[in-house]
C-alpha cells in the first residue's frame, strides 16, 4: 500500500514508518520538523515539510500524492503545556486534523490510522481500562484527542471514512534505527536513561505515598515495535474501530528505575518529590478487544526488553538527534 504518513519525523511515527517500508509499503512522510527530526526520516520514504495548518497545501499534496491510506501521528502532546496554552493543542490537535480529513476527502482517500491516547478517559474508575468506560479527559490535550475521536465517527456516516483509532497507554523502547527524543522531555524512561548517560544529574519520581505495592505510580509500558505492529493491522480493519493499546501489566516508577540500573550498569540517583495534580495510582490497559479483532499480539511484554532496546539506541544517540 501506499501510506502518507503525518508526523514520520517523530518518536512513534519515525518507527511506525520503519515496520511499515520494512514490510514493503510505500511511505510519504509530511512533517513541519517542528517536533520531529530530520535524522528521524526514514531514508526509504518519501519527504515532504510541510504544515497541516496550511489546509490549500495539504489539499494539493493529497490529490498529488493520492495514497491508499494515511497514518495520522501529528500532534502536540503535553498534556502541562495544554493546560497553559489550550489554543494551540484545539487549533493543532482539533482544526489542523480536520483538513487532513478535508484533504482525504477530496483526493478520495477512505482509510485513516489515527494516533490517540489514554489520556481521553482522566482518572479511571477502574482498571484495566477497556473501551467501554466512559472517557472524562481532565485536560486540553486528552480534551483534543477525544474531540477529533468524535469528528471521526462524522466522517464515517457522512463520508464512508474508514478509520481506526489506537489509544497509547505509555509507549517507550526503540527499534534499531529509530527512538525517543523530544525536545521537552517528560517521559520517564529516556529520562531516567539521560541520568545513565550522564546528562542529566538525576531522576525524580513524583509522589511516593499511592497505593501501589511501592508507593509509586505503575503504568503500562509498551513497545514502540508493538505498537507500529498494531498499526499495521489497523490497516486491514474491516469496519471503523477504536482500540486501547497496552500491554495489560504496568510497572512502577521504582520499578523502571531498579531495571534501568541492572541494565546499564550505571548508578541512576532520584529525587523524590509531591505527587502532580492528577495523577493516578495505576493506568493498565485492556487490550482484549484488538487482540480479538485485529488478532495484534505484543512481543515484548518485558519492562527489561523495552527499557534494553532503548538503552541501545541513546548509547548511539546520547544527545539525541541534534548531537
């Protein structure tokens, strides 16, 4: 298949655009590089720079293009940033995905793979989280994300646009050529690896009173490789979908970090500090429904293989991308 692919320049993106060529589709990345990275593009694909912002471009780029399907990873994703400057994740997140569809549309392209996220359900009343609990997002980002959830199930009975919506719980890991660096950093793993690296002093952990075994918060981590495989399946959806996408486990703060030491050997200081506002004891994913459906199977439910690919990949990269 031919894919155009938003945001292939970033973390997720760059690796789902790695499985896709490495199984012989054909790939067109289209990306501002305003988070992304040029080293990040795939030299097998197909570079266009460009913002989905400029809707006239993004239009005649799609008829020129005219692929079988587009991936959708474009998107700001802070969920702190977001609660300061809710105008930009709306306009960005919301305005700029509806000219992609817009664009679709148009150049008669009918099947969409796009990137959501946990972050649409806030506090979960219960775990694991399937698709059947009620999505209550507690602030701009998961607000975004949730609204263009919506506009897609519009443009399904309107348009016949076939769509599958994957929702991440915490996606970490690397391929061989691929992996994580942001240029604002929250994530906990690279985090906790740049203190490995030496370029960072130490971690800290936030909150250590939860009612958690360690008293730490446990999330679900998932492989990036995992996570472009199921991808790849929602390319052969049948009907429109959305999907949670995890592992099903979940490991503590304190738990990453006692890996990440054994596996690289090195010394990993922390520095615990108060709890952030909203953040759950656990968040672990249900992902029963995509397994059954699309038949996606995760291979690396390890927290030792996801935190050692990783660990590969910024000893290569210890300064990230712009090194």
């Amino acid at each position: 298949m031919k894919i155009f692919v938003t945001g292939g320049a970033g973390y997720i993106g760059s690796v789902c655009c790695d499985v896709l060529l490495n199984s012989d589709h054909s790939v067109t990345i289209f990306d501002n590089l305003s988070e992304g990275h040029q080293r990040a593009v795939d030299e097998r694909a197909e570079f266009i720079e460009g913002d989905l912002q400029d809707r006239q471009r993004t239009m005649s780029i799609l008829r020129d293009v005219r692929p079988d399907a587009v991936m959708h990873f474009a998107a700001n994703a802070l969920v702190g940033e977001s609660m300061e400057n809710p105008s930009k994740y709306f306009r960005n997140n919301v305005a700029s995905g509806i000219n992609l569809l817009d664009a679709m549309i148009e150049a008669e392209v009918k099947r969409f793979v796009f990137s959501s996220t946990c972050a649409i359900f806030g506090p979960p009343e219960r775990v694991p989280i399937d698709e059947t609990l009620t999505p209550k997002p507690i602030s701009p980002y998961g607000e975004s994300k949730l609204l263009f959830e919506k506009i897609l199930r519009w443009y399904d009975e309107i348009h016949g646009l076939k769509f599958v919506s994957l929702r991440y719980f915490n996606a970490a890991g690397a391929s061989e050529k691929f992996g994580e660096d942001h240029r604002t950093e929250t994530h906990l793993i690279p985090n906790v690896l740049k203190v490995a690296l030496g370029e960072k002093t130490h971690v800290e952990i936030y909150g250590t009173d939860y009612d958690t075994p360690d008293g730490t918060c446990i999330r679900d981590y998932i492989h990036i490789v995992d996570l472009a495989q199921a991808h790849m399946l929602a390319l052969g959806s049948p009907q429109s979908a959305f999907y949670n996408l995890g592992t099903g486990g979940g490991s503590s703060v304190r738990e990453v970090i006692d890996a990440a030491r054994k596996i690289t050997g090195r010394k990993i200081d922390i520095v615990e500090k108060p709890r952030r506002p909203g953040d759950p004891p656990r968040l672990i994913a249900s992902s029963e429904k995509i397994k059954r459906e699309l038949g996606w199977e995760p291979r690396f439910q390890n927290l030792d293989a996801i935190i050692e690919s990783a660990w590969k990949w910024h000893q290569k990269f210890p300064r990230g991308y712009e090194d």
